[in-house]
C-alpha cells in the first residue's frame, strides 16, 4: 500500500475498529503489526501508531477493543522507531454510533497537526 512506501521517512497508522472487529483474529492482527512495523523500521521511518478507538456498542466490541489495544501496546514496545497515540475520539459525536461527524473528524485532524508539529 501507498503508506508502506514511507516517501517522507514519516508514517502515520491508525489502526482502525475494523482491526479490533470480530473479523480478525488477534494472534493474525499482531503477525500482521509486526510485519508492517518490522517493514517501516528497516525503512528507516518513523511510525506514529495510534491505537484503534474505544468501541461502547456492545460488550463484545468493548472486549476486542481493549484486546487490540494491549496488543499494539505490545508490540509498539519493540519498535524504538514507533510512537503509540491515543487519538481523542467522542463516541457521542458520531453519525451511526461509530463514525465520527465532521466537526469530530476536523477536531481530530486539528489534534494530529498539533502532536506532529505541523
């Protein structure tokens, strides 16, 4: 993918509730984090990973989330190229329960650039 190629030595990777979601399986989910992360180190970029948000629809969602957070968590702690975010997110702010508006969207981009230094 375009973000694995690391053009500007900076990769910003946001693991997504996809990733948390029930359709992965947590031992897959951490061989694949590991391959990306491995990938971008001998690259030589630096990795801003931000964790996958703080999902509340059900108990399940809960569990998986809190689940891929501990494993990025992990495995971020082996990469000394990586910095671990939390990203803020309002789950009260969203159009379905999940997404985020506009305005939480634009928020978050506002967050990014500042903790970047843009």
């Amino acid at each position: 993918p375009q973000q694995m190629s690391c053009l500007h030595r900076e990769v910003i990777m946001w693991l997504g509730t996809n990733d948390a979601g029930a359709g992965v399986h947590t031992d897959l989910f951490e061989i694949a984090l590991r391959d990306k992360l491995a990938y971008l180190e001998i690259r030589e970029c630096r990795v801003w990973l931000v964790y996958p948000v703080k999902l509340y629809l059900s108990k399940g969602h809960e569990n998986r989330t809190w689940m891929m957070r501990k494993i990025t968590r992990k495995v971020s702690k082996d990469y000394p190229n990586v910095t671990l975010l939390d990203a803020p997110y309002d789950a009260e702010d969203t159009t379905d329960g999940l997404h985020p508006t506009e305005g939480q969207a634009a928020n978050t981009a506002t967050w990014f650039a500042k903790r970047l230094g843009l």
